[in-house]
C-alpha cells in the first residue's frame, strides 16, 4: 500500500478542527483541535467562536497531522475537505484552507459531504465497505438513516430527525438534569447506574400512522419536552429527582428508536451490514442495543472507535482517498460551502 | 522579492504581486458573499497573468481588516496556509492603511469601511507631503457613523458613501485594493533595518473589534405553564 496516494482531509463544520492523513485506506493521522471547552457555559456551540478558534487552529493542526504522520506537506498526492454539510462561517475557514493548500501544493482538490465521510471513515478501521450497506449517523448536528451502495457517488437518505439531532437531546436532557456540556458523555455515565424502565417516555414517530409518512426518520423533541415535563413534575410534587434513572429512561428512548429504525431499514432493503457514526456512536447503551438487535436480525454491525466516530479530519481524508481510487474527478477551484449540502452530493463538482 | 498581497476585508476580493519594484498583476472582484470561492481563483490568475510560479513568491501580505469575520478570516487562513505550505513569512496589514495609500493629498483624512450593522470601521491619517506614505493617527475603531469625530475632515472609503449624511461627500478609493498593500509591504520591508519604516506590518492576528455574539443560557424555560 506504499503506493497508494497520500491525502490530506480538513473538517471544520462544527466546533473541531480536524486534519486527517491517510494513505490509501490506513490512517497516517488524526489531530484534532476542538473548541468546545470554550462552547460549553453558553450549553452549545456559537458559531462566530468555533469560526475563530478554527483559524487559530488550522496550521498548528496542519502541522501537527504532518509531524505524526511523518510526511511532509509536499508529500501530499491530494486532498479533501468538508465542504457541508455545517455551520457556514466554520465550513469557510476549512474550505480556504484546503484551496490555498491546493494551490501552494499544486494537487488536486476534493470539496465532500461530511455525512459521506462519516461513513468512509470506517473503511480504515473495518475494511472495504461492504455494498450496500445502512449507515445510522448520530451526532449533536445530525441524526440520518443512509442507505449506501457506493460511498463515493451514490448515498441516499433513507429518513432523517425532523426537528433535534439526536446528540442536541442528550445535550438538552443533560442541562436540564445539571450535568455539562456536551451532554452525551456525561448522560451515558449518569445512565449506568439508573434503570432504564423506570419512566416510560415516549419513542417518537414509531406511532403506526407516523411510521406511514416517517418510517425512517427521527423525532425528539416531544421525548425532550416529556423528560422537562416529567422533572419538573417531580419538583413541583417536593421529590429528589432520581437523575440515573431519568437519564437511563431517556437514553432508552433515544437509542430504542435509533437501533429498531436501522436494523428495520437493512432488512427492509437487504443490506447485510449497519454502519453506525457520529457522536452518538461512543454511547455505550447504543452500541449494546444496537449489537443485540444486530445478532438477532442477523445484520453485521460496523462501529469506528470512538474518535473516529466524532467529528475528525481522518474521515475526510479516507473519502478523498475513495475518490482517488476510483477516479472521482476533483473538484474546481471556486469550490463552495454548502451548509445544506444534501447527502446524495457526496463530492462538490 | 516576489511578494502576494491579498483582501478579503470588504466587498471586494483582492490579490496582487509585487516585484520588489511594483506591481506586475492585480485582481479584484466585487461580491461581498463569495469570498471563499473567488479567491483561491484570483490568486491563481495573478501568477498566471504574471507568469510567474507560485514557488518562487517570497513574501505574503494580508489585509486583517477590520472587516466583517467570515470575509476576513477567508484571506488570513488563506495567507497563513499558503505561508506554512511555501515556507515563507506572512505579514499582516491593516486593510484601512491599504486604503489610505491610495488616498491623494496631503493633510488628514479618515478613512471608513462597512462594519455592517449600521456602524463604519474607521481610522484617521495624516500625510505630510505629496508622495510620502501616509500615518495612521487614530483606530482602527468600530463606531455608529454620527459617533465618527469627523471634524471637518475628509472622509474615503466604502462606509462614507453609505452614510453621506454623517461622512459624506465620499472621496475615492472606496475598496482597498491589494496592489496598495503590495506596496505599502514591500516599502517596509525594503526599509526595514535602515530607515524607520512608515508603516508597521503587523502579525496576521484578524482585527475584528468586537466580540463574539454570543450569550450563556439563561435560566431553564418551563415547559408546565
Ligand atoms: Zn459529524
């Protein structure tokens, strides 16, 4: 694989600055330089301070992805760059970024979906992808059913939240329940010890008639409004609030819809394999469920480690470098950023 | 010395190269939403109107504004990449200072950009006799057009013709152009060591003069009413 091109990958469409190196599908580098300690007392991320601590970041974090994967920037063969979905004014410092280094490199450029590139990233951890495969993507910024047969020009979304990102819910439930920003972490850690029967909030748009016109998208702001009702409910009545217990109810409610979504979608369109990305992914309950569910269906689960599961620049890289290899034309010069960028355009012409 | 100078504080996308003598290419387009993807093209198209090899620059100059951020940081992440990637220094240059240099006359003026959000950014300039460069005196500062302490001054730029009635009549140039930084740069950098320079280069660090929107939560909204 000494041969295969090396290719550097930006991400910037939320709150981590991210450089990837890869070599034709093994990870040379992953730094990554997040901004979220500076997000977390305003309990979300402020798009004018990710933009700004991307700028401040984006060279060290070159440099840093360069020095670990022990290439120089000349040794660049190409590269990639997130070019939306995101926050617009976070997308542009990466997208500059990528083209002046197209321009001092004099390598072709690769303007990619961030969603796409979510699902590529598991090819450096698990192998070829196989197609077609359901890839269930969860994060602060993104809940998506996926159904993939070829990630490098044919994605298409199968269903999608229609109101909070999953990861935005865990954020929410956590401030309600005093615990920080970002939520997920610590709602996964508060949940182990609570049960997750003890209150049974409600699973959004499993309803029959909802499963008509949504079978496979998301909902969860009503499961969101339910635990607010139901907290201060218990305040009102002079109860301690059972914080485990209320955590561990909510992440069932979340992950049931996530995990009972997905593995219906593969079986439903005969994919073998679900791929799960996005931040969301390094919850525990969801990975357990989802392994479960997996088994019982007989469905292969695909889960990248944790770090590659957020936001990162190895994802991007391990795109580009599908893009390379099956001789994807690159993209222009003029590249925009799309913070809409649709899933199905996984390479921005 | 061949020396890329860029903008991207205003409306306007700018790029240029300097020989070390003058200006030998410069590029502007107007359109004050597209920063991100006019550029890289620009620069492209003064080497290539030059012909000249991106290799061989040796210098890069930025404008750092102040200007609205998402523009700005266009051209100083584009600057600081190209400067890692080639291995050469980057400068940083207030874009109003860019303007001024294309101001005639002699005596003080101001200088005012569109700071969005009906306020002007702005800095006052002397210019002792003609030729010389041009001094910044006072800003940059970002200020409600009627806060500006014009007294009687002249003022130039972009911000002058949107409030004529607190700066006006405007005086030409409105945009900074990236020729003018060129050479402000390259006379500074020709001076450095021997006579006191003119005007100073500055790091790339972006002048935005204000703060982040951005406001903690504040206490939780109930859902029971
Ligand atoms: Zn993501």
């Amino acid at each position: 694989m000494t041969d295969a091109p090396l290719v550097l990958g930006i991400e910037s469409s939320c709150d981590e600055t991210g450089v990837g190196v890869v070599r034709g599908s093994t990870l040379l580098a992953d730094a990554v330089a997040s901004s979220v300690d500076e997000h977390a007392r305003f309990g979300g991320v402020i798009p004018e301070v990710a933009s700004r601590a991307h700028l401040e970041a984006m060279v060290p974090t070159i440099e840093r992805a360069c020095a670990t994967a022990g290439v120089r920037l000349t040794d660049v063969d190409a590269l990639a760059v997130t070019s939306g979905p995101g926050l617009a004014g976070a997308l542009t410092v990466g997208v500059a970024a990528a083209k002046a280094l197209a321009l001092a490199l004099g390598v072709p450029l690769y303007g990619v979906n961030h969603l796409a590139a979510h699902v590529a990233v598991d090819i450096l951890e698990h192998g070829p992808l196989p197609e077609p495969s359901v890839a269930l993507l969860a994060s602060g910024g993104h809940s998506s059913l996926l159904f993939v047969t070829d990630v490098t020009a044919d994605v298409r979304p199968l269903g999608q939240t229609i109101d909070d990102a999953a990861g935005e819910a865990f954020d929410k439930i956590a401030r309600l329940l005093g615990l920080p920003f970002p939520g997920g972490p610590h709602v996964d850690r508060v949940a182990v010890d609570g049960d997750p029967a003890a209150v049974a909030f409600p699973r959004g748009l499993t309803a029959r008639h909802d499963l008509e016109r949504h079978r496979y998208d998301f909902s969860f702001s009503g499961l969101k409004t339910a635990v607010a009702r139901w907290v201060e409910r218990a305040e009102a009545d002079g109860r301690t609030i059972p914080v485990a217990d209320v955590a561990a109810s909510f992440q069932e409610a979340v992950v049931d819809v996530l995990t009972r979504k997905a593995v219906a979608a593969c079986v439903e369109h005969g994919a073998g394999h679900l791929l799960i990305g996005g931040g969301v992914a390094a919850n525990s309950r969801l990975r357990a469920l989802a392994e479960q569910r997996c088994l019982a269906a007989g469905i292969r689960l695909r889960v990248p480690r944790p770090g590659l599961c957020t936001d990162n620049g190895a994802m991007v890289a391990a795109l580009g470098a599908q893009l390379v290899a099956r001789g994807r034309p690159p993209s222009a010069l003029d590249l925009v950023v799309d913070s809409s960028l649709p899933v199905t355009t996984v390479r921005v012409g | 010395m061949l020396l890329l100078a860029l903008d991207t504080s205003g409306a306007t996308v700018t790029a240029a190269l300097h020989d070390g003598t003058s200006v030998i290419a410069e590029r502007a387009v107007t359109n004050a939403r597209r920063h991100a993807e006019l550029l890289a093209p620009a620069i492209a198209a003064v080497l290539d109107d030059a012909g000249r090899d991106r290799t061989e620059i040796t210098d890069i100059v930025v404008g750092v504004g102040p200007g609205p951020f998402t523009g700005l940081r266009v051209g100083v992440v584009t600057a600081r990449v190209l400067g890692a990637a080639l291995g050469v220094p980057v400068h940083g240059v207030c874009s109003l200072d860019g303007i001024a240099e294309d101001v005639s006359g002699t005596g003080d003026f101001l200088v005012a950009t569109d700071a969005r959000r009906r306020e002007v950014y702005w800095a006052a300039y002397h210019r002792d006799a003609d030729g010389a460069p041009p001094e910044r005196r006072d800003g940059p500062h970002v200020s409600r057009p009627a806060e500006v302490p014009v007294a009687g001054r002249p003022v130039t730029g972009r911000g002058a013709t949107l409030y004529p009635d607190d700066l006006g009549p405007a005086g030409e140039p409105f945009d900074v152009r990236a020729g003018a930084l060129a050479a402000l740069a390259a006379r500074s950098l020709a001076g450095s060591g021997t006579a006191p320079t003119p005007v100073t280069l500055c790091s790339s660090e972006p002048m935005y003069l204000r703060r982040p929107d951005a406001t903690p939560p504040g206490a939780r909204k109930r859902v029971l009413t």
